[in-house]
C-alpha cells in the first residue's frame, strides 16, 4: 500500500531450469505446475469504485504444451468496478478493456460492460435479491481466419434470484453453549444461449 488509496500487487514467478518444479517440490500441485505466473497489478480504491490496472504473463515449464496451446498474455487489463446504492436498490458497473497477446494464435483487445441492478431484501430470518444483468463484450481481433468475424459482439441480458433462510438454534455441546445453525439457499441464474 502507498499513497492513500493506492495498493500495488506484484508476483514474479520464473525457474531457469524447466524441470525445477518437478525436482525440487515437495507437493503434486507443485510438482504439476505447467505454468508459471507473472502478474503486476496496480490498482486506486475511490469512495463507491475502484480502478485496476494489470499486466500478466506467464512461463510454461511443461516442455510437452506445444506452443499454440499455452496461455494468453493480458497486456494490459483495465478493470473499472462501480457499486451505488440507489434507493433501496443496488447499481453496479464492470467495465473492462484488455488486450490479449499470443503470439501463435488469434490475438487482439476486448471492451466489456456489465451493469446490473439489484433489490436486496434483507432480515435477520433471510434475504431475497432479485437482480436483472446486461452483459455486452466487443472483440477487435488480429489474425481472424479468413471468412470468420474480426469484430464479433455480444449482448445479453441475465435475470438472477438468490434466496436464503437462517434457522438457528441454541444448545448445548459438551457442557458448552453453542449456536446450530442451518442456512438452505437458492440461487436462480437465467441468461439466454
């Protein structure tokens, strides 16, 4: 953290020996590590929104994925997240830009946005929150096969309903005071194909 309302986040991962993991972990999910992260994300808290700024690649170990199959690099990724209490209600803003680099595949950038409007009904027995979405995301694209869409788009919308209740129930444990408590929960995600 510096600066007030600014944190930073950096993970530097690289081995110089591709067989490091598999000779030096003491773990399978070490020892099947196929990939190596490296992330860098700077990111500024405002009252109701935050901004994240990320820069992310990684190093493959595993000498069997052939270059086409490993990941995609973000360089960079803007997230923009807005939440505002509106009323009783709850308004929220993703949007997103970010440009992803291959080098043995189709590459390019995305914008995205995602405002969503939600009820949330809370009390101390439960709480209903129906929640309506639209979600959109445009692709500019380099290297599209021919005959293929270099500026594909999408939009749809979602209609959510999460519902839970709290049943709690005083007893005892061991000649200790304890609270049971049981929390069934529905949640309900509709979005078109």
């Amino acid at each position: 953290r510096f600066g007030g309302n600014w944190t930073t986040d950096v993970k530097l991962g690289w081995v110089s020996d591709d067989s490091y993991l598999e000779d030096f972990g003491n773990g399978l999910g070490i020892t099947s590590t196929r990939n190596i992260e490296r992330r860098a994300d700077l990111r500024y808290y405002g009252r109701n929104w935050n901004l994240l700024g990320r820069v992310q690649g990684y190093q493959t170990v595993d000498r069997d994925i052939a270059p086409q199959n490993r990941p995609y690099s973000r360089l960079p990724q803007l997230l923009l997240t807005y939440n505002q209490p509106w009323r009783q209600s709850l308004f929220q803003l993703q949007a997103e830009y970010a440009y992803f680099e291959h080098g043995h595949k189709v590459e390019g950038s995305r914008a995205a946005l995602r405002p969503s409007l939600s009820l949330p009904m809370r009390r101390s027995y439960g709480h209903l929150t129906p929640k309506l979405t639209l979600n959109h995301a445009s692709y500019w694209l380099d290297g599209q096969s021919a005959g293929l869409d270099d500026k594909p788009s999408v939009t749809l919308p979602s209609a959510s309903l999460d519902a839970g209740l709290v049943f709690e129930k005083r007893l005892s444990w061991l000649g200790e005071s304890a609270t049971q408590t049981l929390e069934p929960r529905l949640f309900y995600l509709y979005t078109p194909f």
